[in-house]
C-alpha cells in the first residue's frame, strides 16, 4: 500500500516508442500521467495509453529518405526546410500520374499496325488480357495499400514489408530493370517520331537500296538515340526539379492528342480526310517518290510516263522494259480513311500474320507474276518482321504498365489508403476504355492495308494514327514527340531512385555503392548506372525488340504483387485487414495466373531468362544479404506449411522407409559459456550435410528467474556463434536446471515437436572422468545412456571428439564398422551418411562382423555381401572369428543368424536360460572378471584390424541394470576403446532404421 501511495512517479522520464518492432531512432518521445504509481515499475516497457494515442495522432507518411532534387537545402544543409504535410488528392496524385504512364508511345506509334496485322477481334482479346492482368494486380496492390499507413516508397516498400527481403529485393531490381528498358522504349519511340515523321532529312546513314533501309533506320537509331539519352540524363542530373514540373505539360500533349484523334473519328462520319493510298494490283505502294496514281498521263494530246513509271521501268520511254507485275497489273487509288461509316470494319475484323518481307495487300483481283524475285527492289509497303500473335501480346503489353504511378508517390499523398486504390483504378479504367475503343474506331474507320503500314509510307510518311486526328496530324505528332520525351525523362528520374532505396535498405551489399550520391541526395551513381543499362536498350534500336523485354520485367512484378496479397489473404493474419475488400483472395490468384501466362506467351525465353534474374537476385539476398525482419508473408506461409506438415506426421507412426537420423546435439559449458566441444557441431554438420531436424541443447544449473540473461547469451550468442561457424543447421535450446542430470533429462524428454522429434542423441565422451573428483560427470553420462534406451531413442558417443576433423577434406582412408549386435542397421546407416559430405567422401567403408565356433563363417561373409548389395552400400567385408568364451554375454542380446539365404539377416531370440545368465553375469561379481576379459580381447582385434582407420564405430553395450556395477561399466567401455583415435560408439533405439526396397 505504501507503494502505491508514494509519488515517486510524478516527473517526466524518458520512454521508448509504443510501436511494435520500431526502429526510429528518437525514443525521447515523454509521456505524462506516471502519477498511476500502482503501474510505475512498468512504464518504461509499457507507458500509457494516453502516450501511444498521442503518437498515433501525430503521426505522418512524410518521405523518409530520398528528397528531391528541390526538396534539398539551398544553403547545403547549414538551415533545414520545414518539411510541409503532403496535400496531394486523388486526381492529381494518382489519378493523372498513372493516366501519363499509361498512355504513351505505343499508342501513337503502334496500335494501328496491331489492330491491322491481329484484326479487330483478336487486338480486342490482346488488349482486354492485359488490362485484365493490371486491373487485377491493381485490386491486389490496393488491398496491399490499404492495410495499413502506406510509408513513402511506393510499391518497392509495399512488396518488400509484404513478401519479405529476399522477394523485396528480387522485385525492386526487377521493376528498376523494367523501368530502365522503359526510358530506352521511351527515347527510341521519341528518335522514331523525330527521324521517321519531322525531320527524315535528319538521318545520317542513307540506304541506297530498299534493302538496306531496316539497317540505315536501326544505325540512326542508335546514334541518335545515344545523344538523346546523353541530354536526358544531364537534364535530370542538373535539374531534375523541372522535369517534375513539366509532368503536367507532358500529360496535356497526351490528352490533346488523345481529344485530336475522337475528335477525328466524328468527323468522319461527316467528311472523311483526303489521304489517297496508291495500289498496283492488290499490293500497297510506297507513297514518297512519285506524286500521281497513274503510269501514264495525257499532256498537250501526248501520252507521257509519270514518276511511278520510273520506278517499275528501266526508262521513261513507253517501249522501256518494266517489271512483270507492274506490266501485267492496273494501278488503282483507293481511300486511306474510309470513314467510320464506310463498312471497312468488316474487312479488318480478321488478322494478316506473315513473314518478314511479305508485302502488304488488299483483298481484291489481280495477275500474279512468274518471277517475284525482283519485288524486295520494288517501292512497295511490306512487312518489317515476322508477326505472330504472342509478339503482338509482347509489344502490346508495355501501353499498360504505369499503373504503379501513384503508390509510388504514397508519401505525397493526403490520405493514400483511399488514393491508391480509387486513383489506379479508375485510371486503369479510363485507358481500358480508351484502348478497347481505339481498336474498334481504327477498325471502323481506317483502310486495312494503312492499319498494317507501320511507318505509313502509303500515306506520303504521315503517322498513321494522326491520318484520322483533327484538325491537322501534326497534333498527334508534336504532342505524341512531347509524350515521349516526358515519359523517358521521368523514367530516368524514377529508376534511380527506385535503385538508391533498394541500395539503402542493404539487402543487396554489391548495390550499396549506388545509395549514395550529391550532397543534396540526389542519386548520382544510380543515375550513372540506369544510363548504361539504358544505353544497352538503345543499342538494341528495335522499339518492337525492346518492349518485350520491359513486359517481362514489369509481368514479373506484377506476379509477386498478386502474390503478396495472395498469401497475406489465405494466410488471414491479425494484422491483415485492408480497407479495399471488394475482392477476393481467388482474384489473386487469378491475377497471378494471367501474369504468368502473359509472361511466356509473349516471350517464352525472355520469361525464363526474367525468373532466373529474380531467382538469382533472391538466392543471393537469402546467401549473402543483410537481415531484415519486417515481417513477411512467406515466413507465415511457411508457419502454416509447418503446422499442417506437423499433423501429418502425427497421422501414423513414421516407416523405416523415412527413418532418418534427428539429433539432439549434447553440448557442455563452461563457466565462461564457452562450447567446450565445437567439433561436436562440425560432426553434426557432417553426418546431416544441412539436412534433417538437428536440435542443439545445453544446460546451465541454477533457476530461471537467476539465469534467464544467461541462458539468453548461452543460446542467441555462444551457441549460435559456434553453430555458424560450424555451419550446423537447426535450432538450440538452453535449459536452466537444478542440477545437470535433470536438465539433460528434460532435453531429451521434451526437445523437439509432434513428428518433428529427435530420435538419436549426440554427445561426447566423457574424456577426464577418470581424474575427476566428482563421480557425478559420468554417473550423469551412463544415466543418459540408461534414459535414451527408455525412450527408445538412438544413442552416439564421440570419443577425442576434439580431434576429429574440422572442414578439411580427409585422404583416402577408411571407416570401420565393428557389427557385434544387431541394431537395425544403423551401424552402416551412419558410414553412409557420412560419404555424403566432402570431408568423408574419399573414405572406404569396411564392416568387420563377429562369428563363434558354431557360426558358417564363409557363408556369414557372403549373406552379408548380398544384404549390402541389396542396400546398395559400397563395402569391403570381413567377419572376424572368435571363440565362444572370448565373446561378452551382451554380444548374445541380439545376433544373425543364417535360417533362409532369402532372409540374409535376421534377428535371433534369446532363450530364457541365457536371459537368466544374462543377469546372472551382470549381477555376479565374475561378471565383471567376464566383461574384462571380453573386452580386452574384442579391444586387440579391433587394434589390429582398424588402428589406422579416420573412425571407427563400435556397438555400444548396455550399462548393467544395477547400479553398483556403473563404474566397472565405464572401465569397460574405456578398455574396449584403448589404443584408437576417433571412435563412435553407437547404440540402436530398438526399431529397424534401414531396409530394403521391393
């Protein structure tokens, strides 16, 4: 009462932040009403209430990290700027941000051509799987955003405190790459619009021949998109503020053009546009080099050839040798945009796939020629590449993506729960219904063989997709210029940064390097580093080759968010309760689904090679990264995998088929806590190779309450330490006990759970028992041996532990197997597993067996060679002879008998007489005489055969049942190991622990 009376609590003591797993730096946090002196001694673990409120009230998702470029300390960090709250909403945070990244270059370079080469139904099929997929993968990363306060970061943090480090990391670096190749689509589609519908004048390599004109464009390509990229990026490394600030400027060029083009297809209907497409027979020709649709012309009564002529004939005369085709076959004009209610939609529904070089026709008659040799020379319009569906999916894909705009700016935003989803969403939204009416109004509305012209050389040049804008093509392609060179400058802003977070984090240390950069933060070697990796982009110079490389890297992505919510909805964790419900956890999956089938219909190797650069990025964060608890799904995921495995188990006893060796590893401390035998663990590691339930426990005496810090420090520091360093894998448990033999017969009692129990112990040697004043050490050691036989468990003894070997890889030697007793085969389980490892794999195996007088020794040998060739055991064998009075009774408990070749070994009962001597001995006092006297002899055969032997196993016998009989016990075991290095001594836990397969 006297306590709780007193005001000691009044003041203002520091606490620490209420918040589970924080990691804020700033715990000087003070909290009032300590005057509850009732609770006083607690408040520095558990402050109030009223503490926690406050914090959660004035809380904030400001940016943490990264600031920008304008964001930075204009007097180099000597005054900081009051950071204002984020007052970004919806429209302008989410909305219009993913509407930018969304609609871009491929819209205005290549819709047209898919909806012409796949037709109107299946562009409709292409276009609708992918806004599937990203409306799906919306719906996942809104449930993901809406879990909980989104923290500045975007989708990178969201995946990472989801899915954990490894996929965290394996996703960052994917969506940096994705992104990355974006900026290279981006510039490449910006040179195209530059060199193929403003300025052709501007291109440095000339094809002087049709066929050479694929590689002059690629070459051009190449150069000027190299000194694009070059200016874009010293644009965002200067002034990366105003490329942020130009983000609306950009937009507007999008929306325009966008507005252009619907503004077109109505007046269509009215009054279509004048843009002639010429045709020689069925086949579309190139409009650039001739001016009239017509071989000849009337001019003051005389018949003249036109400049089409000259194209197809070797002169100008009317009697010149022409072309077959051209001969044979009338030239026709036809209209480029027929209108939207013209009928062409019937022509365009279906697709015109075909080889590259296959040139472009429309369905109507005309005479073939006998030699089509010459037509590649000809100005005709043909195919670039060879088209298929899955290229089209691949191409078709990257107009999608973008959808990750506005999570990316979370830190921004006014209240991201409610942005996020409602923002990308409908952004999604608007652009599905934007494609799906493009595909249908450019089906509508423009000539197939125009659809399928890729640069739109049978309408003199023009952008095919600006034919059909009002007022002029010129919007669409002023603003489509501008889109592009805005989408490829925040590309290049965006991947570093996203690269410099994943950098900071430290779960890749090789990227670490790239986490620093200016004074004001600005990501300088990220930036360095996404320019190289843009460049390879480039130098690919293929817009077509490029797009499905980025759809890759953003599938994959797209693959882990759907994963991630995914796993946390089955999972149905406490903290798991989104604010978006309006899904369920099969969208997910489904969503997973069409990412992965996306993935390698649009490119089957470019699928592979994406998941072993996410798999190999994982493995090395597993191998090599830094540790990071944020509380992933996956590590619940295996929680549930574990518990659901444990009841299995627990279904019906475990078979001989499965048995395998789990250890409960016996350690000893010293006063200092220190592993007194850490080669114990390097042996463990040995016989397990990492496989397999391994448990290392120890026992330190005292209480609980008194020791808890030591038990602690025992377990996560020393005991840890050495298993580290040995690289044993598995768990340890440090158990306080009144005294040492208690403790260990708790271990082994308790240690382990359900199915997941061990079955053998491994401990050393007690080496100095002999010298010791406290009889206890090995009356505690032959009572663990008497305990492991209750409990039917397994039991191995490792003499001069110390000496056996570390890491370093034996030479050729042998390990020898003493089989006296039989005990179900473990006796050469245990050789075996041990060649599995690199330290044992050039040892031999040899099993020595012991015959009596009344034993067909030659037939033992041979029994045995086939019960180890049907065990597949690769072993020399030799059975040792000895007579009758030189074998202990313990060697009667269990032996072999040959009854049947069939049966090979068996198990042979002993009869009630021998039972009775058997006791008869161990109590008698000769008995011990007896035991000595075997063991001496059965000692100088093994000497002999094996004192060269890396390790030799032996059959453990079994202490007497008295126990005034316990030391002479332990001079037996001492003698029957006299004169050899390394010795194993191994007792069964009665059951048959290897067998053969029928």
């Amino acid at each position: 009462p006297s306590v709780c009376l007193s005001n000691t609590g009044d003041g203002n003591p520091r606490e620490s932040s209420p918040f589970i797993n924080n990691t804020d730096d700033d715990k000087g946090t003070l909290y009032d009403g300590k005057n509850m002196a009732l609770f006083e001694e607690e408040m520095d673990s558990n402050p109030m209430v009223s503490s926690l409120l406050n914090k959660l009230a004035n809380y904030t998702n400001l940016t943490q990290g990264v600031r920008e470029h304008e964001e930075a300390d204009e007097d180099e960090g000597a005054k900081k700027k009051t950071v204002k709250s984020p007052q970004m909403g919806t429209f302008i945070g989410v909305y219009l941000p993913c509407l930018q990244n969304i609609l871009g270059v491929i819209l205005f370079l290549r819709m047209t051509w898919i909806v012409g080469t796949a037709g109107i139904l299946e562009s409709f099929i292409i276009v609708s799987m992918c806004c599937s997929c990203t409306m799906l993968t919306a719906i996942s990363m809104s449930a993901i955003a809406t879990n909980g306060v989104v923290p500045a970061g975007g989708s990178y943090y969201m995946i990472s405190r989801s899915l954990g480090p490894e996929f965290g990391g394996a996703v960052g670096l994917c969506f940096y790459l994705g992104t990355t190749f974006a900026g290279a689509m981006y510039i490449l589609g910006t040179i195209e619009i530059l060199l193929t519908y403003i300025v052709p004048s501007a291109a440095i390599f000339k094809a002087e021949e049709k066929a050479q004109e694929a590689d002059a464009l690629l070459n051009n390509m190449r150069v000027y998109g190299t000194c694009c990229l070059t200016l874009m990026a010293l644009v965002v490394f200067v002034g990366v503020k105003y490329v942020n600030k130009l983000a609306l400027v950009f937009l507007a060029c999008v929306v325009l053009s966008i507005l252009a083009i619907y503004a077109g297809v109505i007046k269509t209907i009215f009054e279509p546009p004048v843009f002639p497409v010429c045709l020689l027979g069925n086949r579309t020709l190139q409009n650039h080099d001739f001016d009239k649709c017509m071989k000849t012309e009337i001019i003051d009564n005389l018949t003249v050839t036109t400049k089409l002529w000259s194209l197809f004939c070797e002169g100008p005369e009317l009697n010149a040798s022409c072309n077959e085709y051209f001969s044979l076959n009338n030239v026709t004009e036809i209209q480029g945009i027929p209108g939207l209610t013209s009928g062409v939609i019937s022509e365009n529904m279906w697709g015109s796939y075909g080889p590259a070089g296959m040139l472009v026709e429309k369905a109507v008659p005309s005479v073939p020629a006998s030699v089509a040799s010459q037509d590649k020379y000809m100005p005709y319009v043909a195919n670039d590449i060879t088209t298929f569906f899955t290229l089209l999916v691949g191409i078709y894909f990257p107009s999608v993506t973008g959808i990750m705009a506005g999570s990316n700016r979370s830190g921004d935003l006014r209240d991201a729960q409610r942005s996020i989803p409602i923002g990308t969403i409908l952004a999604i939204a608007t652009t599905t219904i934007i494609y799906l009416s493009c595909v249908v109004v450019f089906g509508a509305c423009i000539e197939g063989v125009v659809l399928r012209d890729k640069f739109g050389d049978s309408v003199k040049g023009n952008l095919v997709i600006g034919t059909l804008s009002w007022p002029s093509p010129w919007v669409i392609v002023i603003g489509s210029f501008f889109s592009c060179c805005g989408a490829g400058l925040q590309s290049l802003t965006g991947a570093p940064r996203l690269l410099q977070a994943i950098a900071r984090d430290g779960i890749v240390p090789f990227l670490q390097v790239f986490g620093h950069g200016k004074a004001n933060g600005e990501p300088t070697w990220a930036l360095l580093l996404t320019a190289v990796i843009c460049e390879s982009g480039i130098l690919i110079a293929s817009l077509d080759a490029v797009a499905p490389i980025l759809s890759m890297f953003f599938l994959m992505c797209y693959l882990f968010v759907n994963l991630a919510c995914a796993l946390q909805t089955l999972l149905r964790t406490p903290n798991w309760r989104p604010r978006f419900k309006y899904y369920h956890w099969a969208l997910s999956f489904l969503g997973m689904s069409l990412c992965l089938a996306l993935m390698f219909i649009s490119s089957w190797y470019y699928a592979l090679v994406a998941m072993l650069i996410a798999g190999c990025i994982y493995k090395y964060i597993e191998y090599r990264g830094a540790e990071k608890e944020w509380g992933d799904g996956i590590r619940g995921l295996s929680l549930n995998a574990a518990r659901y495995a444990l009841i299995r188990l627990e279904e019906a006893p475990p078979h001989t088929k499965n048995w395998r060796p789990q250890l409960l590893v016996l350690l000893s401390l010293d006063s200092e806590l220190s592993v007194k035998h850490p080669r114990l663990l390097s042996f463990t590691t040995q016989l397990k190779a990492g496989k397999g339930l391994t448990i290392v426990g120890s026992v330190l005496e005292g209480t609980y309450l008194t020791r808890e810090s030591d038990a602690k420090r025992a377990e996560q520091v020393t005991i840890k330490s050495a298993m580290a360093a040995e690289k044993t894998k598995g768990f340890c448990h440090v158990v306080v006990s009144s005294n040492l033999r208690d403790g260990f017969s708790h271990l082994i009692q308790s240690a382990g759970l359900g199915g997941m129990k061990h079955n053998s112990v491994l401990m050393a040697w007690p080496a100095n028992w002999k010298q010791s004043n406290d009889p206890q050490s090995w009356r505690n050691f032959i009572e663990t041996i008497r305990e492991t036989t209750a409990a039917h468990q397994a039991l191995l003894v490792a003499k001069n532990v110390d000496s056996f070997p570390h890491q370093e890889r034996l030479a050729e030697g042998t390990i020898d197997v003493w089989w006296i007793v039989h005990d179900g085969g473990l006796l050469m389980l245990l050789p075996f597993l041990l060649q599995q490892h690199k330290v044992w794999r050039k040892c031999k195996m040899r099993i020595f067996t012991v015959a009596q007088l009344d034993d067909n020794s030659i037939q033992m040998k041979k029994d045995l060679q086939m019960f180890l060739y049907h065990l597949r055991l690769n072993a020399e064998v030799e059975v040792v002879e000895m007579h009758d009075s030189d074998i202990s009774a313990f060697t009667y408990e269990k032996t072999l008998v040959m009854e049947q070749r069939s049966q090979m070994l068996k198990q042979m009962q002993l009869s009630r007489t021998e039972r009775e001597r058997e006791v008869m001995l161990h109590d008698a006092p000769s008995s011990n005489v007896r035991c000595m006297h075997t063991a001496v002899k059965l000692n100088e055969v093994v000497v002999n055969k094996s004192q060269g032997a890396h390790l030799v196993l032996l059959n453990m016998p079994g202490p007497p049942k008295s126990r005034g009989g316990d030391e002479n016990y332990m001079e037996f075991l001492e003698v029957l190991m006299e004169g050899l290095n390394r010795v194993l001594l191994v007792r069964g836990g009665g059951r048959e622990v290897i067998t053969i397969y029928s």
